[in-house]
C-alpha cells in the first residue's frame, strides 16, 4: 500500500504535491476522528455491559438469598399451602350452597310474578296506588237490591211452603190459598188421580198374570215338541234337560256368545262327556246344534226303549 501510495507521489508534480498531501491529510484526520469516535462508543458500551454485569450479580445475589429464605421456610409454607386448601374447599361448598339458594329465590320469584300478573289481569289493584271512582248508578248497586229483593221472595214462598207441609202433614185440607201457590191440584182431582192408578196398577197385575200363563204355556209346549226344558240359570246360560234323560241332573248348558246371542257355546257337564261321538260328529264337524239335539234325543230314546 505505502509503494502504490510512493509511486502515486513520485509522479506528481511539485505544484500538486502539496494539495494533494493536505487532502490526504484532511481524510486521514477524519479517519482518526472516526477512530476515537467509535473507540469511545465502545468503551461507552462496554463500562454499560459491565455496569449490566454487576446489576445482574447483584440480581442473582439477591435471588440466592432468597431462595435460602424460602427453602427455609418450605415447612411452614406447605402446612399453611394444605390449610388454605381445606378452606378453598369450604369455600367451594358454601358457593355452591348460596348458588342453590339464588336459584331457588329465582323460581320463587318467578312464581310471585306470575301471580301478580294473574291478579293484575283479574283486576286486582294496589290501593294505595289506586282510586276507586263510583258512579251515581253503579250497576253493582242495583244489582245487590235485586239480591236483596229475590232473598226477601224466596224467604215468603219458604213460609208459605213451610204452612202446606204443616198442612199436608197433619192429613187436613189444604188451605184454598196455599194451593194456587203451591200450583197444587185439588182435592177431587188428588181423588181422582188415586183412582187412575189403582186401575193402571190393577191392569199392570193382570197383564202380569196373563204374561206368566203364557210364558208356562210357551216353556210346555217347547218341552211336549222339542223333547227339552229350558231354563235360565244365569245370565247368558241355558240349561237344557231331556224328557228321556236317564237321571235328573242329566243335563246340557249352552252359553250364547257374539252379539244378540246368535252364537251358542255348549259347556262341558257330566252328562256331555258321556255324548262325545255326538259332539265331533253334529258339532265340531257339521256345526249343527239342531241335529246334535235330534240325535241325542234318538239316542236317549233308544235307550229307554230297549231297556
């Protein structure tokens, strides 16, 4: 570099030498200049590090004697850390209690909201609030001494009642006044209601009479054609009996089913038992309670003629 800058110089002329050497002069005072200027930036920054430094061993000074500290005080602070915890769960509880209770107020006070709402649509008002006005005629006014009135004619028509039991009681006559109250039918007409029914009951007891002679005539007839009593032994139930039954208690029972009775179920007997050739032959297979009666009635008085 200083040979480039020699032969730089050698071939300058003595009249731009000097020029030249002030101007490489000027360059290198500011390049000195800039020297410092940054040697003192970096001493500035490095007495701020060291300052930095010595804060921060400080710091960790400080942080040390503290940690000696609470390493001393572990024991008591983990005793203290399991009681805080037992009250935290004291506390949760107690929260969750008065959660409970608010919500609780709220449904209460939701309901008396909704009453006060009802009265209010029913036309329930705060007096102290709230004037009344009445009007001169007060429909409520009138309708109160209607009340009245009614109860006052209710009151007489109960004392004039009252007198025609008393009267009807005692067997006597009832008084002329009492009965056009009591829109009563006269004595003769009394007299001659009392005739119209005795006539109605005795008609009704004869036709009664009459109805039972024909109902014995109808049971015998059925009995001397079809060869079987019938009788009623509960509702539903008939009991069937052949003329030519060898015992009394030789019988057949037949329940009506479907509706009106169309539909007759024969129930199972003693004497039924003894039929079971009939019962799959008439019944089971041919459906017909007609030809299973003819048959047993056949059958019965075989019986009873060979015997």
């Amino acid at each position: 570099m200083r040979a480039i800058l020699g032969s730089y110089d050698s071939e300058l002329t003595p009249a731009e030498y000097s020029p030249q050497l002030t101007r490489r002069m000027r360059e290198a005072e500011d390049m000195v200049q800039k020297v410092h200027a940054h040697s003192s930036e970096m001493e500035a920054q490095l007495s701020q590090a060291l300052e930095e430094l010595g804060g921060q061993k400080q710091r960790a000074d400080m942080l040390e004697m503290e940690l000696k500290m609470l390493k001393s005080q572990a024991g008591p602070a983990e005793q203290s850390f399991l009681f805080s915890r037992e009250e935290v769960s004291s506390l949760r509880l107690k929260v969750e209690e008065l959660e409970g209770e608010r919500s609780r107020l709220e449904e209460e006070k939701k309901v008396l909201e909704t009453q006060l709402e009802r009265l209010t649509l029913q036309g329930d008002y705060d007096q102290s609030r709230a004037k009344v006005l009445h009007l001169s005629l007060n429909p409520a006014s009138a309708a109160r001494q209607r009340l009245h009135e009614d109860r006052q004619r209710l009151r007489e028509e109960c004392a004039r009642l009252r007198e025609l039991v008393h009267a009807l009681e005692a067997g006597g006559a009832v008084p002329p006044d009492l009965e056009a109250t009591a829109g009563l039918p006269s004595s003769r007409e009394v007299a001659e209601l009392k005739k119209q029914v005795e006539s109605a009951e005795l008609k009704n007891q004869r036709l009664k009479e009459v109805f039972q002679t024909k109902i014995q005539e109808f049971r015998k007839v059925c009995y001397t054609l079809t060869g079987y009593q019938v009788d009623i032994t509960t509702e539903n139930q008939y009991r069937l009996t052949s003329m030519y039954a060898e015992h009394k208690t030789d019988c057949l029972i037949f329940k009506a089913a479907g509706p009106s009775g169309t539909k007759m179920q024969l129930l199972e007997t003693e004497f039924s038992r003894t039929a079971q050739e009939l019962i799959e032959l008439y019944l089971l297979r041919q459906d017909s309670i007609p030809a299973f009666l003819s048959a047993l009635t056949l059958d019965l008085f075989s019986r009873q003629t060979v015997a």
